[in-house]
C-alpha cells in the first residue's frame, strides 16, 4: 500500500469515527519559540490537551509534518529519518483507553489488514507516580491480542512526555512482527533487534509534569502517533524506507549517476534533501542559528555525501525534481514552490562548494608541507585547522590523504576540538572575527565600525544580512556579508548614512555575559553558533546592535569619526563585500 493510501485510509477511519479532519501544522511552530520545528503530531495541540476549547470540537485527527534532528547523525544506517510524517488521532477529554484501544486495533486489522498474529503490544507496568496499565491491558485482551503477546514496561518505554515538562502519561504501543527470528531467549518488543517494529503510539494523556512532579490534568485525553513511512514500509515488505516509493526513484537516480557505490551516502542524500525541501517549503532558510543553521547542516551534508558518490553537481536540479516528482501526491505544496525550494538549496550548495574548494587548496599545500618534510602523516593541528579555519570535516581530509597516500593523524584531534571549544572567550572570538591580531586603537574603531555597517545593512537591505566575515587593519574594514544582488547607489548612501546618525548620536557600547542559548534566544547576532563557547559576551550598541563578540569595543560610537563606504562587490555566490573607511 502507497503511503498517500494509507494516509487516506487513515484520515477517512477516523473520520467515520466522528472525528474532524484538521490541516498539519506548518514544520516551523508557530506560537512556540521553544522548540525549533514540530516534532509531533501533539505538539500544536498542547493548547487543547490542557483544556482550551478547540474549534473543531473534541475528536481530531490529521497528519502532522515533523521533524527530529537529535539523531541526524545516524541517518544513512537502515531507518532513522530526520523529517517523518505522523498520523494522529486525539480525544480531548472525549473517549479514553478502551475506545482508543478497539479504534487503532479495527483500523490495523481491517482497513490495513495487518493479521492479529503479526501484533504484539505494551503496556505501562506501574510506579509510585502512575498504577499499572490494567485498563488498556483488558482492552487488548478483549479486541483479541492474546496474553502473552501483552508486554509491560515501565517509564523508559511506555510513558510519553515531550521534553521535560507538560502533557504526559502512559501509552499503550503497538510492534509489528516482521517474522525474523527471536535474537534471544528474552528477545521482546523493547528490543530492538529488528524482529518487532514500532507502528503507532497511544498516549492516555492525563497528567501534567513539572518541576515538582505529577499532577493531574483537568481532562483525560488521547494522543495518538503513528509513522506513516514505517508503515508503509511494513504493508510493502521493505527492510527500509529508502525502499518505498518516496525515496525509491531518487535512490535509483543516485545508484545511476554515482561513481562510486555508498549506499549510506545514497540514503543520507536522499533523506536530507526530503528534510531539507520540507523546512524550506515552510518557510525555513539557511543561516547560521537556530531551525537555519539545522537546515544548512542538513544541506551542507547532503552535498557532502552528494561528491563521495562523486556525483557531478550540476545534477542537483534533476535529483530534486524526481524527489518533488514522488513526494508531490503528499504534498502537492512542493510542486508549487519548485523554483524556489531549487533555488535556496542550490544557492547553499554553491556557498559550499565555495568552502570546500578555499579547503582544498589549503589540504594541497599542508599535503605538500608533509611530503617535503619527508613524513607521511598529516599532523593532527593541520586537520583540525582545516576544520576550524576552513570548515573542512576531518573525513574528508583523509579522505585526500589517502588519495596522495598519506595518513592523517587523529590521535589529538578530540583533545584539540574540546580545547577550541572550551577556549579563553576572547581567543576565539577574535580568531573568528578576523584579522583582529593586532589590536590597537584604530583597529578596535574599526572593530565597532563592522557591527554598525552589520545593523545598518539589516535596516536598509533586510533582515537576511548575516557577517560572513571580516578583516581589519589599521588602514580600512572589509566586511562580508549575506545578500543576493548588488547593492544600488541609494543602498549604499542610506547605509553609510544610518552608520553616521549613529556615530553621531553617541550610544554606549555595553557588555554582558550569558549562555550562549539565551543569547541567541535574545536575537544578539553570530556566525558560527557552534563555535562558541557556553557562557558567551555580548556586545550591544545602544538599542541598535547586538552581537556575540569577544571585543574588543570602543565605549562610546562618538569615538568613531565619519564612516565612510569605499568599495562594494561580490565576494562569493550570494555573499557581498564592503570595504569601508573611518576618516
Ligand atoms: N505523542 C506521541 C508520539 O509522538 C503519540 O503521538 O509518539
């Protein structure tokens, strides 16, 4: 069965079942700065689970978009996806545990047509906060899953909250039978050998977590998750969902245009473009904080994976395609923003390449440095360099290495990574901030000067201005940064303009020290999140900037004299130059 049918069928039972069929909420929530993107169905509906009235009454049910990044790193092994779609249904306050109960096994064993044999499920086995499950135990019993096919576990399995705190409460899992063979005596549905599969989750929401514990919420409600690209490879006999028909023509167009065979490439390629498209369809753009920094990992790995297959770039635009192509039935959104979801994630790809390309001339000449000193290895602070320096991931150094025989020397790199991360604020932030070696008075104007010239370009050119870089001497400022096209003569005037009223208006450079996380919550302005330290500074300028830096600033803007703009050009795809003075 297709997904789209099993979606379909979904909705439709449940409809019948007199509950209203409510939109997906987009990726990206939005009344909820807590959380980056939507990683459940239940997620917008927190509202209603506490008791606010929905308008749509008491039984919902719809197919929510999610994404989940806290695994990212394991995409490409057999079944992790950082973007799924879940189906749900919920009582707010309406049915509870046996109702719930007969529906999912009804529309399992009827409509999907899944035989009672191949179910197993679990219940909550009780604790001091919450009695064992015997309720929905019963229920199970009484729709025909057998004893001993009822398995209890506690908190770690059958208790669902998200996060730490809100809605919560035992859940009743459901595991679908592959029919591998047990891997032990004790094999069970908890295991995850691969013989029992998790379809679909029922929360039995009446509980509320804080920090002082437990309590109870003012209704009993359910919320139920099940993956919809899980099942549908289950009801399609597939190992994996890179099998199934929303990944299986662009894995196939992989396999064709590859030159070299990865299979775990072809699926982190095929899955972060599903992600990557999605985020960008709902309004999502990448940038170096928060959901844009998320989607640019997704995309920079992509294009990582994309040249180990040694796939020729410039087929991007053609793997996209077959991807919207078999994803449009779900989701006709993404036909309709083709051009544009093509165009961000080929405009990311190009500021890639750009790096890697800066990286690779940087591997040739330590690569030449090792072999003329007659060593074979690469020194461990040469490959960490070309990480920090040129973002350049250590498997790809070796990965050069190996092509001019020569090793790399890993042995110290944890210790440098660490070291560089936990580094003195000020060391890292001015290597970062650049060319701040020697900072004498008229460098530190300068210094002051780049977040000025940054505020100033977000006001006259947008909010999408992001420092891309800087260098600094005692002559001028260079400063670059995110913009598409080049700047009018009116741009530039209104930017050198505003950059003077502040200078002249005399605001204080101030100074504070947070952690980093409320720092980007508060919106203060950096390059590379990661790269920063936990505690970090930030610096505002009056009410006009505010930016993790390490400084150093002047006190006052008045210390600045006139800012004057020289020069503006490109620097790279998408990214601008300005070099300005202060006279
Ligand atoms: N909230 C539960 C989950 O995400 C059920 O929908 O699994």
């Amino acid at each position: 069965m297709k997904a789209i049918d099993i979606r379909n069928k979904y909705l439709n039972f449940f409809k019948s079942k007199g509950h209203s069929i409510i939109p997906s909420s987009p990726l990206i929530p939005e009344n909820d700065p807590s959380v980056l993107f939507n990683t459940a169905g239940m997620q917008p509906l927190v509202p209603y689970l506490l008791g606010q009235k929905h308008p749509s009454g008491t039984r919902l049910t719809d197919y929510q978009k999610c994404v989940r990044t806290n695994d990212i790193d394991e995409v490409g092994d057999n079944r992790h996806l950082t973007y799924f779609e879940m189906l749900g249904n919920w009582s707010l306050g309406d049915y509870f545990k046996e109702e719930s109960i007969a529906m999912s096994y009804e529309f399992l064993t009827k409509e999907l047509e899944i035989p009672n044999e191949k179910l197993s499920v679990t219940c909550f086995a009780g604790d001091e906060d919450c009695k064992r499950d015997d309720v929905a135990y019963e229920a199970w019993k009484k729709v025909g899953i057998p004893e001993e096919r009822i398995y209890f576990f506690g908190k770690d399995d059958n208790w669902w909250i998200a996060g730490e705190e809100g809605p919560c409460g035992p859940d009743t899992e459901m595991f679908y039978d592959t029919g591998k063979p047990k891997c032990s005596d004790k094999c069970n549905p908890s295991c995850d050998c691969g013989k029992y599969v998790e379809i679909w989750n029922n929360v039995f929401m009446e509980f509320y977590k804080d920090k002082n514990g437990y309590s109870k919420l003012q209704q009993k409600n359910v919320d139920t998750g099940l993956g919809l690209e899980r099942m549908a490879m289950l009801l399609q006999g597939k190992e994996t969902p890179f099998e199934i028909e929303l990944f299986s023509p662009v894995m196939e167009e992989l396999e064709k245009l590859q030159k070299v065979d990865n299979i775990q490439s072809r699926r982190i390629v095929a899955e972060h473009l599903r992600s990557s498209m999605m985020i960008i369809n709902d309004g999502g753009r990448p940038s170096n904080v928060d959901r844009g920094y998320i989607l640019r990992r997704l995309l920079r790995r992509m294009t990582r994976h994309l040249n180990k297959l040694e796939i020729d770039l410039t087929k991007l635009p053609e793997i996209i395609d077959i991807s919207i192509n078999s994803l449009k039935e779900l989701y006709p959104e993404l036909d309709s923003n083709r051009e544009e979801i093509k165009k961000v994630i080929i405009d990311e790809k190009d500021k890639f390449v750009k790096t890697l390309q800066n990286g690779e001339r940087e591997f040739e000449k330590v690569a030449n440095r090792t072999k003329n000193s007659g060593k074979n290895t690469i020194d461990t602070e040469a490959v960490f360099n070309l990480y920090e320096t040129y973002g350049f991931p250590p498997e790809m150094t070796e990965e050069l290495a190996k092509e001019q025989n020569l090793k790399v020397d890993m042995s110290d790199y944890k210790r440098l990574f660490k070291e560089h991360q936990d580094k003195s604020r000020l060391g890292s932030d001015q290597k970062f901030k650049g060319g701040l070696a020697s900072t004498g008075e008229i460098e530190i104007k300068y210094h002051t000067a780049t977040h000025l010239l940054n505020a100033a370009l977000k006001v006259i050119l947008g909010e999408h201005v992001h420092q891309k870089g800087s260098n600094i001497t005692a002559e001028r400022m260079r400063f670059d940064f995110s913009h598409g096209a080049k700047m009018t003569d009116e741009e530039k005037q209104k930017t050198e303009d505003l950059v003077n009223e502040w200078i002249k208006s005399g605001l204080d450079v101030t100074v504070q020290e947070m952690p980093k996380e409320d720092a980007v919550k508060s919106g203060a302005e950096c390059m590379f999140i990661e790269k920063y330290p936990d505690i970090v500074t930030v610096y505002s300028i009056g009410e006009v900037s505010k930016e993790l830096c390490g400084g150093p600033h002047v006190k006052n803007t008045k210390e600045l004299g006139h800012f004057k703009i020289k020069k503006e050009e490109a620097s790279s795809a998408g990214v601008r130059r300005i070099k300005a003075i202060l006279e």
